[in-house]
C-alpha cells in the first residue's frame, strides 16, 4: 500500500489499489472493474484539495498522467 498526501499534507490516506491510467479507455476499464468487484474509486488530480474528497481506503485513481485534452466530441 502506498501512503497518499495532498500537498499541503494535512490529508492523507492509503488505498487498497492506486492507479495512474493513461488513456479514457484505461479510466473505463478500471472503473468498469472496481464496480464489478464492489469497490468505491475515488479520483485524485492535481492533490491540492484542502478536504479529504479525494482520500480513500479502497480504489484511488490519479489522473497525473493525463494532462492534455487530445480530443473532444463536439457531436455530443
């Protein structure tokens, strides 16, 4: 298990499971399978949350890896 902090370091935690995806596919399948097993995902960005919205015992997905918008579907 890996310790997780905000940056101010007044929140913490350590999921059960961290992911660092890389693609909306990989973000959907992760999602897809913590639902099938029961798990609750919460989802991290940046870590600058004074609150703990984002802290989690169970499945913690970071979107560190994600930060350019490489398409969008303006039909939708």
């Amino acid at each position: 298990m890996t310790r997780v902090r905000n940056w101010a370091r007044n929140q913490d935690c350590s999921p059960s499971e961290r992911h660092r995806p890389t693609t909306t596919d990989e973000v959907a399948r992760l999602v897809a399978g913590a639902a099938e097993r029961r798990r609750r995902v919460k989802v991290i960005g940046a870590g600058h949350s004074f609150t703990d919205a984002a802290m989690t015992d169970d499945v913690l997905i970071s979107l560190e890896r994600m930060a350019a918008v490489r398409e969008v579907d303006t039909s939708t």
